[in-house]
C-alpha cells in the first residue's frame, strides 16, 4: 500500500503537483501519517471541484500494476509520464458551478442559465442535417431494341441532377480514430434528361416515343422527380484530409414526370405524364467527404428507366457534390 501511495505522488506529479508554496494558493493536502502527504493543486477553486468527477479508484488501479509490473526492488519513487486524464473522467450526468458532463459525454458550460459552449465526441454526429446535391445525369447501359440511340441521346452538361436531403447519422460503432455510421433519411431527387437532337419524348399508345419537333429547339427535356429512402453505412475517419467514405443503396418512388420544351423563339411549353416510367427505382450509391469542403456521390440505378419493352432499356446514373 506504501508503494501505491508514493506512485500517486509521482503520478499527480505529472498533473500539477505543486510545491508547499504553490499549496498555500488553491490546494488540497492529504496528511497519511507523519512524513507522507498528498498535494492536489490547481489553478483556483473550480478546478479543483472538477477533480469529483474523477474516478480515482479506477486510477490506483492503473498505478498497482505499474508496481505489480516492475522488477526493481526497494523502489520509493515511480514516474509514469503523461497522463490523460480523461480517461479517468466518469461519464455520468453531474453539473457543478456551470460545468457539466452528461451521461452522453458531452461536455457543456453554462453562464448562469445560457449554454455559451458545448464539445460532443469526435464520433458523435447523430444530429439532423440537410442536404443539398447536384452533378450530372447519364445513361449506365443502353440498348437499341426499336430506337436508334440518337432519338434519345443526352446533352452531357445539361442533364442535371439536383435533390433535397434531410439524413441521421447514428454512431454505431465507436473508435479513438474511426468510427461506423448509418445514415438514414430521405430526400426528394430530380432526374433532368435533356435531349441532344431536336427531338420531343411523348407518351404514345404502346411505348414512348421521340419524335421530331416542329420547330427548331433550343431545349428538349424529360424531368422525373422522386421521393428517395438511403441507407448508407459510413467510415468516419478523424483525422486526415478525408473525412468519411460511404456505401450503400436506395429505394425511391416516382412523384411526378413531365417534358418540357423551348424553342429558338422562346415558346416554352409543359407536359405532365407517366411517359411509361417505371414507379419504383432502387440502386447503389457511394460517397466521400472532404475535411472542411464538400463530399463526392456517385449513384447508379439497378432498374431501368423505362417499363419492360415501353421504352429503351437504360439505367441512370448521377455523380456530383454534395453540400452539407
């Protein structure tokens, strides 16, 4: 017990020890018979009231067997270095003179009745986030069947993809430097097909069809809106330039479709329709963020576009960033 006692002393050393001087400012002394006694010393009074928060039991521990451990004998004096004493913190639900720890771990300081600052754990994102993303359509696979590829070719920069995202990110597993996330949400997508050609998308009676304008366009689009659900496990990395890596699917059901057209003249016209769409889209989807900048998403439909033998068989697929 003798030799638990002085490793203490080396231990709160490391901590703040302070001389018989320093003692007299703010200070606890623990008197252990006539020649042995413990120094505590802190900056003022309120840092030592946060030493109850500290599970000194657990800390002994740690100092037996660091002398269980050695093989010197007949030593009065061991130094273990550096402590951190947040492991030494105890994640209970406490508030003393503005400082709080909840059982969470958050820790919160108060002035007076107002919260002024609040620090979570690094892993700790489980608030609601919206977000906002926008990049490029394309098609992933295309095949001719009854249409010729160029009635329904694409303008690479003008089929767009934009949507609305509100996520949680629950922490499922814990780290020191990567945690495992699940994001969970939903968000509501538009899908922008612009044709290359002067060509117009229209519902016929069978299949969909693209016939030719009568008037030169200046833009000829097919627009899908869709109600998306995401689930996406997610490595969050503390430290580094890359923030987190992302993968997982989606499931999403049509809300509406139109086309729209605009001539050289500025004639604009829309029409909203099924277009033989298929209701349901569902696929895979992937992400990487960026420290302090914005996350990278790729998306690739495992369905087609278009209901069986009504349309081209294509699948779409969206790339772009990602704005939280």
């Amino acid at each position: 017990m003798k030799r638990i006692v002085f490793a203490l002393l080396a231990v709160l050393g490391t901590l703040g020890v302070a001389s018989a001087r320093e003692a007299q400012k703010d200070s606890i002394i623990v008197i252990m018979g006539d020649n042995s006694r413990i120094i505590i010393y802190g900056e003022n009074q309120e840092d030592l009231k946060k030493l109850l928060h500290y599970d000194v039991n657990k800390l002994l521990k740690d100092v037996g067997s660091k002398i269980d451990s050695t093989s010197q004998k007949g030593t009065t004096r061991i130094t273990l270095g550096e402590i951190d004493g947040e492991k030494y913190l105890e994640k209970v639900g406490i508030e003393l003179n503005g400082y709080r720890i909840t059982s969470r771990g958050d820790t919160i300081y108060y002035k007076g009745s107002k919260q002024v600052k609040r620090t979570r754990p690094w892993w700790q994102n489980d608030q609601d986030n919206f977000v906002i993303s926008f990049g490029l359509n394309a098609y992933g696979s295309k095949e001719d069947l009854d249409y010729d590829p160029q009635d329904y070719d694409l303008r690479p920069l003008g089929s767009r993809f934009f949507s609305l995202g509100f996520y949680r990110n629950p922490t499922l597993i814990k780290g020191e430097d990567v945690a495992l996330r699940l994001r969970l949400g939903f968000e509501f997508t538009w899908y922008n097909f612009m044709f290359d050609g002067n060509n117009v998308a229209r519902k016929g009676p069978e299949q969909i069809e693209f016939t030719s304008f009568t008037e030169p366009l200046k833009k000829s689009k097919l627009t899908v809106c869709y109600v998306t659900v995401p689930v996406m496990p997610t490595i969050a990395i503390r430290k580094g330039v890359i923030s987190h890596i992302g993968a997982g699917g989606y499931v999403g059901y049509r809300l509406d479709s139109y086309t729209k057209t605009k001539t050289e003249s500025g004639k604009k016209d829309h029409n909203h329709g099924g277009y033989w769409l298929n209701d349901f889209r569902y696929g895979l989807m992937a992400e990487i963020g960026f420290r302090n900048s914005v996350d990278l998403f790729f998306q690739y439909d495992l369905n087609e576009l278009y209901q069986e033998a009504r349309g081209p068989k294509v699948q779409a697929v969206s790339f772009g960033v990602r704005l939280n």
